[in-house]
C-alpha cells in the first residue's frame, strides 16, 4: 500500500478553520432579532421603574393624611400642599388638596426632563374619600407603566 502522496494530489478532507461568512451573518441576525425585541421591553421596564418612585412618594404622604384625620377627625386645610418640598430624581412634585367632604388627593408629577419619554410629566393621583382609610390611584400614564393596584385614566 502506497502512502505517500504525489505533489499534485488533493486532500479532499482537510480541516476547516473559522467560520464561514454566512455563519457569521446568520448569529448577526440572530443577535439584532434579539435585540428588538428585547431593548423596548427594556425601556418598559424603566419607565415602570421610574413610575414606582412616584407612587412611593405619594403614599409616604399617606400616612400623614390617615394621622391627622384620626386625631383631629378633620382634614387638613383644603390648600394643604404635601409637607415640604418632595421631589425625587425622576418626580417633579408631590402635592396635596382636601376638600370639606373628607376627599383628599395626593399627586405626584413625573419630571418633563430625564425620565423615560413615555411618562414624561405624568400624573399619579391617590384619592381617599374617607379621610384616609381607603384609597384609590389612578394615572395619566398608561397602565402598562403602573403597578396593577393602580389603573389609568
């Protein structure tokens, strides 16, 4: 048996090193389906982020609002704007207003800059019509964006 080879005979199984260029342009595509689909889920994922920080805004001052009602059995002032200044990094404001039939609403205002563009300037609202004992959230932002105990408007 002849192993030796002449110098015009071809290896018909040589050993291929790499990938070829339609491998690489099939994990290309793969790589960019997966990225449209993730990156809006993603930024989803943000603006519920962004959203929660104004609802836990919001409710600190709940407990404020149930105090007061309990112990004076009033409201406080019909113009009671939210103790302080609250803000947060992607919450504008945080104000109140009571009215004489024991409903007081507490909102909180998302930022019109550096928050995720689809709740820019949002509105969160936490009403109680039974001076603090229950309450109600409803939002301008779409309810894809708030946690369920909270619906749109």
């Amino acid at each position: 048996m002849n192993t030796k080879k002449s110098a015009n005979q071809i290896d018909k199984f040589e050993k291929q090193e790499g990938f070829t260029l339609i491998e690489l342009m099939i994990v290309i595509a793969i790589i960019g389906i997966l990225a449209a689909v993730a990156i809006p889920a993603y930024q989803d994922y943000i603006a519920r982020a962004q959203m929660s920080e104004a609802i836990s805004l919001a409710s600190a001052q709940k407990v404020g609002v149930a105090e007061h009602f309990q112990t004076n059995g009033t409201l406080l002032s019909p113009a009671w704007v939210a103790t302080g200044t609250t803000t947060g990094k992607y919450v504008a404001s945080v104000t109140g207003t009571a009215s004489d039939l024991d409903s007081v609403v507490i909102t909180a205002t998302m930022k019109a800059t550096g928050v995720n563009s689809n709740i820019t300037s949002a509105a969160v609202e936490l009403r109680s019509d039974d001076g603090g004992v229950t309450w109600a959230c409803t939002s301008s932002a779409a309810q894809n964006y708030l946690p369920s105990s909270c619906t749109a408007t």
